[in-house]
C-alpha cells in the first residue's frame, strides 16, 4: 500500500484553541453552568450570598457579579443581548418559576421579577432564549414562548403549545428544540419562528430501541438542521454491534434521508461540529473519528452510510498551566461537550472552542484516498490552501501520483475552474526539461489560462524552442500586454515591428517610448545583416513622431540619438 | 493539347558510385518508374540527369533542382550524398497558334508541388526502411522495388491545396476533453512503460502528436492518405461494425494481433520522437475505435510479448471508446461551426510552420480534392509559399489576377495567412482592410506582428 503524506502535516486533524477559557473549577461550593446559545460559563459560588462569574470566549460577554441566595440553581442563562438574566431554581414548590434580573452594562440592576409557567403544576425542564427579548419554557407539559418586557417587569405569553416530553435538546444556531415523548421513542421537533412555535414533522424510533437524553442533540451541518442520535446496540444481546449515529434531517430542509455514521466503536460517545464535518469523540478510546456527511454516495433505503474520512485519532494534546492535559483521562468525567464545538473541563476550569487542522487530514493517507480527501478539503473554508500544497507535492512526484492528480483535479473542476492550475504550470514548467512537447500541446489548446508570469517564463524558453515566442506573444496580444510585446520585438530584433506594436498603443505611450531605444535596436539590426532599410524605416517614423509633438522632425539633445543620426546620413548618403 | 493531369512521367532513383565503370549503368539505378521502360531508355533517361546534374555541380555548390525541356520537366532531389530521386513530368505544350489564343498555363503542375512529392517519398521511405546508406548494396534494388512501386502508384500530382502546403489538420477540442486524451495517454504509458503514444488522430485530425513535427508530418500523411483510407473502406464494406471493430483493434497489420506471427508481421520505422534528439527503430502499433487511432511505438530491440498486446488491447478498447464517444459529440458542433466557415464568402488558409497546423475555410479531405480554388490562384498561392525570404519574418503581399481576384498572403512570427477574395472594381486599400477583418475574425488570440 503506497502511503502519502502532505509535508509538513501531523496527524491532529482536530485541535483545542490554544489558551483554554479559564474559570473557577467546579467544586462543593461551586456549581458550573454552560449556556451554549451564548457560549458562557456560569460558575456559581454559594454560600450566604451567591457570586457569580460569567466567562465567554467573547471578552465582552465576560462579567462577574453578586446576588441574593435564594436557593440553588436549575439553570441560568443571559438573554441574547446580555439584557436580561434568567434563573431557575430548585426550589420545593415554586418548579414551574424562572426568576428574572434585568440587567444593564453586564451588571444586575435591583429590578428582579418571576414568572410561573402557564401550567401551574407541571415541571419546567428548562428554559431557552430564541429571541433576544424572548424566552421559551420548555415543560414536562408542552412549550410556552413568552415575549419578556424588562421595563413592565412583566412576561407576555405569546403561544404554547402542549407536548408530553421527558427531556429536551436545543439548538441554538437554527432555533429548534426537540423534546422526547413516549419514553424517548417519539422525537418532537419544534421550531421557534417569527414569534410563534412551528411544529416540524415528528421523528419516531423503534419502541423496543428508544433513546435517553445524552444520546441525542441537535446539529446544524451544511445549511441543514439534524438530530443526532447515538444507537447504541441493544445491551440485552449476546454479542452486541457497534454504535451507529444517526443523523436524521429535520422537515423543511428538503433532505429526506438519514445519514448512518459507522464509528464501528462501542461506548461512551461525544459529539462536535467543525467546518461543516461532524467528529465524534470516543470516550474509552480517547480518539475522534471525522465523518464528512457532504461527501459524495449513494442513498439506499433512504440512508446513506458514512465511514470515518480518517482513521480515528486523538485530538492535539491541550496543555494547561505548562501540564500536558489527558483527553477525557480514565479519571474524566469532567469532560463536557457542548454544540457546535464547544469543550469544557470543569475540573480544571477550561473553556476552549475545537478547530480543524485541515493539513492533518492528506497526513499519511492512502494512495487511492487522495482524491477523496481533496473533495473534503475543497469543502472546508481553510481547505484551498492544504489542496495547494497537496497538488504541488502530488506534481512533484507526478510519475507516482498520475492517477490520483487527474482525481484531484477532476474534483476541482467540479468546484472551482481554474485556479490553482496556473501557479503549478509556471513551476512544472520552470523545472520541466522533457515535457515541452506536451507543454506546447496544451498550451495551444488553452488548457492553460493566460497569464503574464507563465507568458514570461515561456519568452524565457524561447531560445530552446522557436514555438515558444509565438506561444508566449498569442498569449500577451490576448492578455492586452501590449507594451511588453513592444519590448519583445526589440529584443527579437524585429525592430520595424516593434514601432508597429508601438504605434498600436494608446497615444500616450507611444509617443513616450525612447527613440534610442528603438534606434539602438533597429541599427543592431541593420548591423548585422548590412541592410539598413528596417533602420531606415524606423528612423522615418521616429522623424515623423517628432514632427507630430514638436513640429520638427530633429530629435532632442536629451534622446542622446546623435550616434543614429550619423549612421541614418551615412546610409543614406550612400544611396 | 496533351493531357497530362497528375500523370508522373517517370520517377527513378540512382547513384552513380554503384557502377561507375562502362557498361554497369544499370547499377546505378536503384528504381525506375514506369516499369516497362526497355533497359536502354532508362539507361538514357539517368545518363542524361547524371550529366546535368554533374555539370551544374561545377556552377554552385548547392545541389542542382531541376531541368526544363520543352516536352518535360525534371526535378532532382539529393536526399543522401550521390542518392538522386528525380521526377519527371510532362509538360502541356502547344502550337504557337494555340498559345496566342490564351490557352493558359494554370494546370501545368507547380515545380513545387513535384519537388513536395519526392521528399515526402524520400521521408516515407526513411520512416518504413531507413537511410539509403543503411540498406545494404544487395537488397537495396529490391527494397525500393517493394517501397517505391506501390508509392508512387498511389500517388497523382495535381495542383491540390493538401499538395500546395503540407499540413497537419488539427482537430479543435474543448480543453477538458483534451485533457481527458492526455490523462488517458498518460495512463496508458504509465501502465506499459515499454510503450510510448506517439499520435492521437480522430477522423483525419490530429489531436495529439509525440513525434517531432517532420516525421509527425509523414505518419501523419502514411494514415490520412493510405492506411486510414483502406481502413474506413472495410469498416463501410463490413456493413454491420462487429462488436470487436467497436470496441477496438489493432489495424496494423491489417488482420489483428491474435497469433505470435502475427506479432512479427508488426512493421518496424525509424522516427524522432518530440523532444528526442535521434533517430531509433521502433515497431509501430496502431489501434483504432470507432474513429479514434491511436499509435504507439516500442523499441525494436523489445520483445513483443502476445500477452502484453492482449492486455494493451484490453486496457484500450473500453477508454478510447468512451474517448472516441466524447468527441465524436464535438465533432458535430465543430462540423456546424465548418459549415459556416465555408459560407463565408471569402476563403483564407492558414499554416503554421512550427507545428505544421493547417487550416482552411476550403474543406481539405483527402478523399474529395478541393477544387474549390482555381488553379491560378493556387499557383500564386504556391509561389508565395514557397518564396518564404521575400516576405520575411514578417510582411504582407496583394496581388492580383486577371479575373479580378485579389490573393493577400501575410507572413509573421512563423505562420502564413492567405485570403482570396474575387471582387469587382476594388482597390488595395479595401482589400487590404477587408483581409485585416477576414483575419481578425478567423484567427482570434493569434498575435501577427503589426507593421
């Protein structure tokens, strides 16, 4: 099996960002919250009076402040525009109330309010906010979207809508909630829209396989809003299977198959989106495998079946306070992953986002995987650069990779036309001896694009190859470098053509173009083959311009042409 | 008036260091064409050109080019020291009473086109058998006798544009499916690294050459003017096209590779490859689909293996014919494009010199001679071809006929651009103007030295 590896590359095709988010460390006084729509760490210390700090990759979402302890905490969660706080406590009694604090410059103003859910004896299993001055109670007895107005210290219901569920999953890139019904068998999409509750198309599973909490949540991967859920084999079974996940598409985005992800692991699983590619990381084994659900296949059974892009491998080590920190360590637990690529260390108090380095995928890849890691990479936004490189190492050792470069660029065809090619032709050409034949062939074809530095490099062939000039001067008369086609000729000694291309310029440069220079050329010209009629030609239409701007045809002290003038009453004396 | 239209008078081949003693003339002369002249004519018809061509070699050190007579026109080509090829014609004489009356001179066959025909001779022969100084003394009579026999029988000299410029048509590709011709060359030679695609040729264009542009031009003109023409003859012949035909097959030799003798029956050509700087011996495969040829050549000191042909075979017949497919479905849009080019009212030809492209507004087929050009005009056209220094690198020239046809030939950065145009009562300027249109519109993104 022929290996190939991209220069340069190692194998972490997934990385944390360099300094980790810090915050108090989860402990007996302190609770840890995470608000992924906002992407903030609450750390609550209790204990007579309740301080809270607030940390967000985003510095202007970081605050810290006090408050009241007026019983632990549910839940808690800043409006979208940092406006307004919400609080759900586990108080006896009072479980269908979210406290609220306004707000202003991230600090809470003595301005506090509550609100019960409609439903007064049902259980409110959390509380989301899809608009910034609205809030969504989800409960054990159905949704309720509440219009929040800070001033009157009031909540205003603007719809609900009743559903039976267990739990709930958020997502809040796309504003859908799905809660769980018929003890996890039933998946109820709803989506919060324009003020109002849109209810999707239900999602049901096999009653004798339904899902449990951590085994579902919501993506948002190619435009389309999805439902992951992990189906784990049934435990019950002698032998059981694999963990599959399946990412079944939600209504109204036009996809109407399920993508099957084989991760051929059992276990505990977590689940991230980075660039548009889904990674699941496997608890027990430490490593993440990456699913491209955008890769091209075909659609059986309405699911299509996805392998791991790469083979699975740990994510960049993390370091932490100069320690090298373990990825969900045997000692984990207080690993946390949240949507999209979010990860949390409560014990030690690290908040980092993941990444994708794209160079990693194309490290130490299959041969005949190739062509399919560049459709991936063209895929991801800093993907242009990694299938650059790759191409450039691919046509280095073209001999061994023909087959794999045709693939490459066929899928780049199938995105982008044409350009990279141009940069990788100049420096086959540069280097390529043994190739001109070919290099012409497709030169004339205009299978190459035009461009001045491939131009220039051809002009610099011509001395090997006559075909070479006239390839290169095509390429600049349709490129419209018309004034470096003037210094071509010179310097092909073609001065009267020269003054030809010269004339066809526009005025100005024309009439600015050096006499001698075009004298010097047109007299070596004559030198050479003792025939002064081109020179003779030149000189006229030079007098000629002259004539034009000065009115006398004399060139000035300054063109320094007085040798030419000699040589022109010499030739022509002689006549 | 004698008819005399594309008759070759003669054609013979001699070298007067063969039997330089009395009574060894027919030594000299390796071949001779008509082949029932008597032993004395011929002895006769070689005496005389020995002695021109020696007494003209006391003027000038450059080889003699040829002699008229009143009856005939001889052309001498020295390809090889002391190896004469000369051709001869008749040419149409009259009366002087005829002639006074304007009996015109345009179907005499041009000095150049005859002189085209013994070096492209010369060159078909040095592709099949090599140098003449290769072939050993004995065998050298009877190895023109089988390769100049069929040649030149084959052969007629009329005043034909394909004989005026010889050219390479060029088939014109969009440039994904040119570039799926160079993957699949590519991959073929990568597979089978003893083989080496020296031409790719769809119909009678050429898509892909390996060769360097001389001996391209002499294969090309071995399968547009002999091998394919036999072949499109069988495959119409052969009425319903067997599946094996469609997928593809060896043509040469002309019964498939099946056998071992079938291998040894593959012939063998000295060719410069692109970019090589000899000359070498290879055996010449070629294997055709539907309309797609492809050539390829091994070196001669390789062994053929049969299995290797049939996996050749194999890996070929399915690509070229899914190639061949593909641009078959161009060939129908560039077939429109011609028959618009045709319409327009001027016709123009175009030649590079470098890689030989040819290009016409006359469609050029071998199987139906143009006649869309009178004779005069192609004789003007002839001479300016062949007068290459008085243009130059770069220049421009107007002439015009009796019959108020106006010939523009243009010359610049290695290419001929010709416009005929038949046009009442105009002068040079509106020619001249009319020609700068006809070019900007025919021969876009090429770049002509302005003057």
């Amino acid at each position: 099996m022929v290996k190939f590896s991209l220069e340069d590359s190692d194998p972490y095709y997934l990385t944390l960002s360099e300094q980790p988010k810090r915050f108090d460390a989860d402990s007996p006084v302190t609770n840890v919250f995470f608000d992924d729509t906002n992407g903030q760490v609450f750390t609550v210390r209790s204990g007579g009076v309740t301080g809270v700090t607030v940390n967000s990759m985003d510095e202007s979402k970081c605050t810290s402040f006090r408050m009241e302890d007026k019983g632990p905490i549910i839940s808690i969660k800043l409006s979208l525009d940092q406006k307004v706080l919400a609080i759900q406590r586990n108080n006896e009694g009072q479980s269908a109330t979210v406290e609220f604090v306004n707000f202003k410059d991230l600090s809470p103003t003595n301005v506090e309010y509550s609100h019960t859910c409609k439903w007064k004896n049902s259980k409110i299993l959390g509380f989301v906010w899809p608009k910034a001055n609205e809030i969504a109670f989800i409960t054990d007895h159905g949704i309720e979207l509440l219009q929040v107005l800070p001033e009157k210290k009031q909540l205003k219901t603007l719809k609900s809508v009743s559903f039976s569920g267990a739990w709930f999953s958020w997502c809040a890139r796309s504003n859908i909630v799905v809660l769980a019904g018929n003890n996890g068998a039933l998946l109820q999409p709803f989506y919060f829209n324009n003020s109002t509750i849109v209810k999707l198309q239900k999602l049901e599973l096999e009653s004798s396989r339904p899902v449990v909490e951590r085994d579902v949540c919501m993506v948002l991967v190619a435009d389309v809003t999805w439902c992951a859920v992990f189906r784990h084999a049934l435990t019950t079974i002698a032998a059981p299977g694999p963990t599959e996940i399946w990412l079944m598409p939600l209504s109204g985005s036009g996809v109407n198959y399920t993508h099957v992800l084989k991760t051929g692991l059992m276990g505990r699983f977590a689940l991230s989106v980075v660039d548009d590619l889904i990674a699941v990381h496997h608890q027990s084994s430490q490593t993440s495998q990456l699913f491209d659900i955008m890769e091209e296949c075909k659609v059986e059974n309405n699911s299509v079946t996805h392998l791991p892009l790469v083979p699975a491998h740990t994510m960049r080590p993390a370091v932490v306070d100069e320690q090298p920190c373990p990825i969900w360590s045997t000692d984990s637990g207080n690993w946390v992953m949240f949507q999209p690529d979010y990860v949390i260390d409560a014990r030690r108090g690290c908040l980092w986002r993941l990444s994708l380095a794209p160079a990693a995928l194309a490290h130490n890849i299959q041969k005949e995987e190739i062509g399919k890691i560049v459709s991936c990479l063209l895929r991801r936004r800093g993907g242009a650069d990694v299938v650059h490189r790759l191409l450039a190492q691919l046509v280095a050792s073209a001999h061994l990779y023909l087959l794999q470069l045709t693939d490459a660029f066929d899928q780049i065809n199938s995105v982008y036309s044409n350009v990279i090619t141009c940069s990788l032709c100049v420096r086959a050409l540069a280097c390529g001896g043994g190739a001109g034949g070919r290099l012409r062939a497709l030169l004339r074809r205009g299978a190459l694009s035009d461009s001045r530095p491939l131009a220039c490099q051809l002009l610099s062939l011509a001395r090997l190859h006559p075909a070479a000039t006239q390839l290169a001067l095509d390429m600049m008369y349709r490129l419209r470098a018309r004034e470096e086609i003037v210094e071509v000729l010179l310097s092909c000694d073609e001065a009267v053509s020269a003054v030809g291309a010269a004339r066809q310029l526009d005025p100005a440069a024309w009439l600015g173009l050096a006499p001698r220079k075009l004298l010097a050329a047109a007299h070596a010209h004559a030198a050479q083959r003792a025939q002064p009629h081109a020179f003779v030609a030149v000189y006229h239409a030079l007098q000629a311009r002259n004539d034009t701007t000065r009115g006398s045809p004399h060139f000035l002290k300054g063109e320094q042409c007085e040798s030419y003038v000699e040589y022109y009453e010499k030739v022509t004396a002689e006549r | 008036m004698i008819d005399v239209e594309s008759k070759i008078n003669s054609f013979f081949i001699f070298n007067s260091t063969f039997g330089p003693k009395e009574g060894e003339e027919l030594k000299r002369i390796l071949f001779f064409h008509p082949s029932q002249i008597s032993a004395d004519a011929r002895k006769i018809q070689v005496g005389l050109c020995e002695a021109v061509v020696k007494f003209m070699s006391t003027f000038s050190s450059e080889p003699c080019e040829a002699l008229q007579t009143q009856t005939k026109r001889y052309i001498f080509y020295q390809p090889e020291k002391n190896y004469w090829m000369v051709l001869v014609v008749r040419i149409p004489y009259a009366t002087k009473a005829l002639s006074s009356i304007g009996e015109k001179k345009g179907d005499m066959v041009q000095p150049s086109i005859m002189q085209n025909l013994l070096v492209t001779a010369y060159k078909m022969f040095r592709m099949f058998v090599g140098l003449f100084t290769d072939v050993p003394a004995d065998v050298i009579y009877t190895k023109c006798q089988q390769f100049f026999t069929p040649y030149i029988l084959s052969r007629c000299i009329t005043n034909d544009v394909i004989n005026v410029i010889q050219g390479i048509n060029y088939l014109p590709l969009e440039k994904n499916s040119f570039l799926k011709i160079v993957c699949f060359i590519d991959l073929l030679e990568i597979n089978f690294q003893d083989f080496k695609c020296i031409g790719f040729i769809y119909n009678e264009q050429l898509i892909w050459n390996g060769l360097s542009t001389d001996d391209m031009l002499t294969l090309y003109q071995y399968l547009v003017q002999s091998l394919l023409p036999k072949q499109v003859e069988k495959e119409i012949q052969g009425g319903a096209v067997t599946a094996a035909q469609r997928h593809g097959r060896f043509i040469t030799p002309c019964d498939g590779i099946h056998t071992d003798e079938d291998i040894d029956k593959i012939i063998k050509v000295y060719l410069k490859l692109e970019d090589d700087t000899e000359t070498k011996q290879y055996y010449l495969i070629i294997y055709r689909t539907l309309s797609a040829t492809i050539c390829l050549t091994v070196y001669a000191d390789k062994t053929l293996e049969l299995e290797t042909l049939k996996s050749l075979d194999a890996f070929i017949g399915p690509q070229l014919y899914s190639i061949a497919s593909t641009i078959s479905k161009q060939c129908t849009l560039h077939a429109l494009q011609n028959a618009q080019l045709a319409n327009t009212e001027n016709k123009f030809l175009y030649f590079n010199r470098i890689n030989l492209a040819f290009k016409s507004s006359v469609p050029i087929n071998s199987l139906s001679p143009s006649a869309a050009i009178k004779p005069e005009v192609l004789n003007i056209i002839a001479g300016i071809h062949s007068d290459r220094k008085s243009l130059g690198n770069y220049g421009e020239i107007i002439i015009k006929t009796l019959d108020e046809y106006w010939i523009t030939g243009k010359s610049s950065n290695e290419r001929e651009f010709y416009v005929i145009i038949q046009k009442k009562n105009a002068n040079v300027i509106e020619i001249a103007e009319e020609v700068k249109q006809v070019c900007e519109a025919q021969m876009k993104g090429i770049f002509f030295y302005p003057m």
